[in-house]
C-alpha cells in the first residue's frame, strides 16, 4: 500500500474526532481517572491526558506531570479488551408475559474507534481474533470487532516493565491499524506524523486537514527506536514452553506461592487472558437474566469438579497453570504465545512478582 506520511496539527485533533463521530462511531480512548490512563468513552481531545507520564516497576504505577504531549505515557492497567470481550455481558434476560416469558438478547453495540493503541495492544488483539474468531466464532466478540477502526500511536517512551521487543510485538507499529499517529513536539510546534493502514484507514485520512511531512517523516522510526532503547527487561523465549513444560516439578512454583496471594490481578490486566464464567440470576418476579463475566484462573473455584473439589486447589497450582498456559501451551492452543510483553501484570501484582524474572528461574530450573 503505497503510505505517503502526512502531518496533523494538534489543533487538528478534533477534526479527527469529529470525522470518526460523524461516521456514527464512538471514540474510545485514554483519559486520566483515579490516578491511572484509562480507557473510557471521549468527547474529543480535551477528555485526553495531557502532559502525563507513567511510571512504572513491579508492584509500582504511578502518574506525574511533564511536558504537554498527550500519549507520552506507555500503558495503564486497561488494555482495549474490556472494549472488545467486556468484562460484564448480559447474554439474554427472560421477563415473563401473559402467554409465557420474553427474550430480550443484547442491543448490537455501537461501531468504535479505539483511538492510542500501542503496538503490544495491536498484537494482544491479533491474538484474541485467534481466540474468538477461530474455529468457534463468539458471536459477541465479532459484532464489536467487525467494524472497528483503530488509530495507533507510536510510542516514543519504555516504562520499565516493558518487554515487547523480546515478544516480537514492539514497540514499532506495523500491522493492524487504520491510521497511525507519531507525535512530535518541539520548537516548530505540536502534531502528528500520520500513516495510513488500511483502505478504511486512507478514507477517513482524505477528510482530515493533512499537509505533507517533510523534516518529520521519519519520525516513526525516531519515536519507535527512542522507546526500543529504553527497554532493558527480555524475556527468555529461546527454548522456553520446552524449559516451562519441564520445570513442572520445580521447586520455584512453591517459592512464587509464598509472594503470590492469588488475587487475579495478573489476568485481570491482561490484554489476552480470555476466560469468563457464565451466571444465571432469577429474581422474585420472574426475570431470569444469564451473565457473562470474566473469570481468572486465580479462583480456586475456576478447576471445581463436581465430587472432587477444585483440581488446582493450590496457590503454586494456579500460578503454574497460568504461567505455562500464557508462556508454553498456549502456542499448541493458539500458534502464538500468549503474552505481548506489555509488563501489566508486573506493575499491577500487589506482591510484585514479575513474570520476566519468574520465567527466568523456571527456565534455569528445567
Ligand atoms: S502476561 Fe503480563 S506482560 Fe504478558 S501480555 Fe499478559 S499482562 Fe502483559
Ligand atoms: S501473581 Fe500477583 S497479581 Fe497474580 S494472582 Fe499472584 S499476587 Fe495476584
């Protein structure tokens, strides 16, 4: 696809907004809450942050001032998931009627634009098109993925806990946009050095007020080279499902159940953890209502077995299981492994356990 580079003022930036809501599409994107970059519905640029960056270290996130650029930061602890497999679905509510009972299924949602999506987000997505998309196709999950739009943003700072580059998935945005953005400020001013994706992507470009970049079209490279210096933290994939798949027996996964308190955390922030539980509710006037909700292989209830109680009824259990799934099994699963590098579970694990250095041990261990 031939991608010439434009540029796109920052005070263009509501005119990308704009276009996206004269579509019909919701923008989601980052905006500050409680301390954190989440991702939340936006009106237009001023719900952005601006002039915040992260910090972050195991067991560590925290938000400070500095500059006035709007995606200096790396991630928070939501990743884009939550837009695409929500963490709370109702699937069907039953009311009862004069004749017998009503369904009501899910209103089809809105078509979304995920605007600030980071490389490791792109390739935590491809990996949970494989998840839903595959042989067993979740219809809820395709209505939402179907016609998203997604502008991508480089990034040009590491938090510490990164370790996209060991995983293949970063931070250099390359595949699975619509339109990316670099954004560069400096003496001549504040904007963005836009690529194009897609046929979706050029569409959309051709209503935006775009000026050919010159001195900044190289920018990507710069932004993305910037952050790939700062990224210090591998994780050791050589070899790695065979070393995790004989370390089963290692003394480490006792070690890691003395820190780990089991409280999901790690596959709650995840951008690719999947499982869900289903719950029926019935209420005293005869509305039934069955609910998806993520769940975690953290919950000791998640292996229950009618008559044998939970198969991984250990703390060491779990862990083990979701490290191998995430790092080994999942490539038999899925072709692909199961983590992007995007250090969130190392940030938000209240015990600060960092699958980097777990996975490290373990694989000395084997
Ligand atoms: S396992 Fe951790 S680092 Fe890997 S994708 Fe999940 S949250 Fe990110
Ligand atoms: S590894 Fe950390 S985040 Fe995950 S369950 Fe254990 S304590 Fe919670």
């Amino acid at each position: 696809m031939h991608n010439p580079r434009t540029i796109l003022s920052h005070s263009d930036l509501g005119t990308l907004f704009a276009t996206l809501h004269a579509e019909g599409r919701h923008t989601i994107g980052p905006t500050v809450r409680d301390g954190a970059i989440v991702y939340d519905r936006l009106i237009g640029p001023d719900d952005l942050p601006t002039g915040v960056v992260d910090e972050q270290a195991p067991g560590r996130y925290r938000l400070r001032h500095e500059g006035t650029r709007r995606f200096s930061w790396s991630v928070g602890p939501q990743s884009f998931k939550r837009w695409l497999h929500p963490p709370e679905l109702r699937l069907f509510r039953a009311t009862r009627t004069e004749r017998g009972f009503a369904v009501e299924k899910p209103e089809a949602p809105p078509p979304l634009a995920l605007i600030g999506a980071r490389a490791c987000e792109l390739a935590a997505m491809a990996i949970q098109d494989r998840v839903f998309l595959g042989d067993v196709v979740d219809p809820h999950y395709a209505s939402r993925r179907r016609d998203l739009f997604i502008v991508a943003v480089q990034c040009d700072r590491a938090a510490s806990t990164c370790f996209c580059p060991s995983m293949g998935s970063g931070p250099r945005v390359s595949r699975g946009y619509d339109l990316s953005l670099t954004e560069v400020v400096d003496e001549a001013g504040h904007r963005f050095v836009v690529e194009i994706g897609s046929e979706a992507g050029r569409a959309l470009a051709a209503k935006l007020p775009l000026h050919a970049a010159t001195t900044d079209a190289d920018a990507p490279e710069r932004a993305s080279a910037e952050a790939e210096a700062q990224i210090a933290r591998r994780m050791p994939t050589d070899g790695l499902r065979e070393k995790l798949l004989g370390a089963v027996a290692s003394s480490n996964w006792d070690d890691v159940a003395s820190r780990c308190i089991g409280c999901a955390n790690c596959t709650l922030v995840c951008p690719t953890c999947f499982c869900t539980t289903v719950d029926d509710v019935t209420t005293l006037d005869g509305t039934h209502e069955r609910v998806r909700r993520w769940d975690s292989c953290f919950h000791p209830d998640f292996s229950y077995l009618h008559g044998a109680g939970p198969v991984r009824s250990s703390v060491g259990a779990r862990y083990r299981q979701w490290l191998t799934h995430k790092l080994a099994t999942w490539h038999d699963q899925f072709g692909t492994s199961g983590c992007v590098g995007c250090g969130r579970c190392v940030a938000w694990c209240p015990a600060g356990i960092d699958i980097v250095a777990e996975a490290e041990r373990l694989a000395e261990d084997a």
